[in-house]
C-alpha cells in the first residue's frame, strides 16, 4: 500500500466518523433541544388575543405530517390540539417538549395559558406563574409509576433469579411537572385519574385517538380457532408493560398463543420465547397484512401494563374488533366491553388467559361487536378534537 493509498483509507475513516457524529449529534438535538420554535401562529395586530405555548412536538416537516396516519397518534393529537387552539383565536407558540436544557425563551414571550409537558413546560412555568398552566397527561402520574414498576422489576427478579438491565422506560413526567401545574389533561382512564388527585384538583379527561384503520376486508374469522390466539400490540418497556409475566404465562399454556408486534429487538432478545410465543417485529396499522395476520387471525388483544396513559396499540386494535384483555392501569377500565386481569401475579393470570380462551364464540362475537362500536364511538380523531375543544372552553372561562 503506498502513502497515498494510506492516506485515502485514513481520509475513509475520518469521513465515517464524520457521518457517525452527525447522525449522533443530530439525534440529540432533535431529542433534546428546540430543534424548530414556532412563535406567532394566528396572530392578528388588528385586536387582542390570549397568548398559549404548547409544548408537546414541534416536528412539522412534510414527511413527518405525511406519516401522521402510520406513526404514532401522538403526532396527530398535537396537530388536532392546534387546530383547536387555532379555531379558539389563541396566538400559539410551539416548543419541543422533549428539550430540557436551558433554553433562552424570548423575553416577549409573556403567557396567559402554557400546556402541555417536558422540561420546556417547567421553564416556562416558572417564567409565566400568572399563566394558567394545563400539563397534558399522557401516562400515569410518576411516583405511581416509580411504585408499580419497582414492584415489577423485583417480580421479574423474584422468578427468574436475576435482573435485566436493558429493560427500561421513558420517564416524560416529574413530581414537579404535576406541582406546578393548575390543571390537568390527562389521557387516561379513571382508575389512574384517582392517583392523581393528591396533586391536581381539577383533572379533565379526554380519549386516546387510535391510529386509523383503512376499510380492508376483514371477513367473519373462525372464532372457535381465534379464541386461543391473543396480541400484544405496543413498544418499548416491556417489564413495564408486563409483557415478561404474559411469557411466562403462555408458557404453561401450550394451546394458546401469543403474537408480539413492536416489541424493540433489544428488549426482547433478553428472552428465550416458547413454541407458543412469537415476535413479529413492527407491522404497518394500514396494510392488508396487519388484517389478515393482526385483526383476522386473533380474538383477543392483551396488555398487562403496571401503568399507563392510555395504551393507543389497544384502542387501534379495538378499531378492529380485537377484545382488550387488559389491567384496569392500561386506561380502559371506562370501557364497559373491556376484559379485565383480577390481579398480575402469574398464576392469577394464566387462569384469567386459559377462561377467556374457553369462551363460547357466540359471546366472543357479541364482544367483537360492542368493542368495535365503542371504539369507534370514543377512540377516533373526532371524537378526540371535540372533548379538546369542550376542555379548553371549559378552562378558559373568557371563551
């Protein structure tokens, strides 16, 4: 090799690097900093207006607005959130709610109403304490979640005589967050509403959107066959999304089966799976294969969460005609079609699991039924943008 031929394979390397440290730096900032503040929308010199910072995605390019449908129903709450905001005559700016460093906010930034949650939701809490302040709930309050998940994890421990470090979660929300604020959103169901009422007097409730279902042939399945076939349909944290004792679960009943889709490899992998159990990795809510493999081939959808907002796999699911078996701590204890786990030690639940494989399909049709009626009475876009609009007048007594 000559001198030259060193120097292209060092100049290779340094290019590598290069692509490396921006993909890694250029995650962080999107993670973590106000990659695009939005200030100003709808705002009109020509007379007075209330001013609200919204801090929850600031992501608007067009191929994030285009993956609405098929991404996470996050995007679209905030996009429906706007449109509200919008049609109130508020002036909106946006911040990221992921950022959490310090950030020099504009110092004509003065708010009547900030909402939403994150570290740029604290900052401006305590630059704006005039401002009604409205954190938005997605999850379930934080010390309920730091109990119930120790709780878990030493579960875990208890029956596989070890600990799993790559299990982990997000934790979006802090004591603070909920001390600071006036007002609460919380997407969530009434179970875990009443944690909350310790910190929050007033706590308003509003549906998680599923993500929507384009009109596929699902076709009448064999219900006698779907009986014995349930989904987990979710992501990350699988510990705490109780997803380990569901496996364990299955593994004493070898007539029954479970699918996991979205289950991220890393977590997954910790464990070897039996005959019963297989992972399918991500599949796309809109696509003919997510009806013939998801919604056509299962009678069940089945989560075991120690904690949650509202778990938006199962709403999706439910879209479809799919019965929540669930922990009333998933959000849907309001639901009167839902099933419910009595308790999430094992036992309790293989025996919970092995009943509702034995139901009479003539029944489970009936549920399929209701469930999908339900959800597409309270878990659409819709429905979701009209209890928005309801909340924020009902805050806001001038409108």
């Amino acid at each position: 090799m000559t001198w030259r031929d060193s120097l292209k394979e060092v100049a290779k390397g340094f290019r590598a690097m290069g692509r490396w440290m921006r993909r890694v730096i250029g995650g962080a900032v999107k993670m973590y900093g106000p990659t695009r503040v939005i200030y100003n929308l709808n705002y009109n010199p020509a007379h007075p207006q209330k001013r609200v910072a919204l801090v929850y995605l600031s992501r608007f390019h067009d191929k994030y607005v285009q993956e609405v449908a098929t991404n996470h129903p996050s995007t679209e709450q905030h996009l429906l959130m706007l449109h509200e905001l919008l049609s109130l005559d508020y002036v909106v700016d946006i911040y990221q709610c992921m950022g959490d460093r310090p950030y020099n906010f504009p110092t004509v930034a003065s708010y009547d109403i900030i909402l939403g949650f994150g570290g740029y939701y604290v900052q401006l809490c305590r630059l704006n304490p005039a401002a009604r302040k409205i954190l938005f709930i997605t999850e379930n309050a934080p010390w309920v979640v730091r109990e119930k998940f120790a709780q878990r994890m030493k579960y875990y421990k208890e029956r596989h005589h070890r600990e799993v470090y790559t299990i982990c979660r997000d934790d979006f929300y802090t004591d603070e967050m909920f001390a600071l604020s006036d007002v609460g959103i919380a997407m969530s169901g009434s179970f875990n509403i009443k944690g909350m009422k310790s910190t929050l007097s007033l706590i308003y409730q509003i549906p998680v959107n599923a993500i929507k279902n384009l009109p596929y042939e699902v076709g009448r399945k064999d219900m006698e066959w779907a009986r014995r076939r349930f989904v987990w349909f979710g992501s990350r944290g699988l510990i705490h999304k109780g997803l380990d004792i569901l496996i364990d679960a299955f593994r004493d009943l070898p007539d029954c089966q479970l699918d996991i889709y979205g289950a991220p490899h890393s977590e997954i992998s910790c464990w070897t799976l039996p005959p019963n159990v297989t992972n399918h990795g991500s599949i796309c809510v809109q696509s003919d294969e997510y009806v013939r493999e998801v919604v056509g081939q299962h009678a069940f959808v089945i989560s075991l969460s120690c904690s949650e907002g509202m778990q938006s796999g199962i709403a999706t699911c439910m879209m479809s005609g799919l019965i929540p078996l669930v922990t009333p701590e998933t959000g849907y204890d309001d639901c009167p079609h839902a099933l419910f786990f009595d308790d999430w030690h094992l036992e309790s639940v293989r025996d919970r699991i092995r009943l509702c494989s034995e139901m009479q399909p003539c029944r489970l049709f009936e549920l399929e039924t209701a469930v999908q009626k339900y959800a597409e009475e309270h878990y659409t876009a819709d429905a979701y943008q009209c209890m928005f609009n309801k909340i924020m007048i009902m805050v806001d007594g001038s409108k």
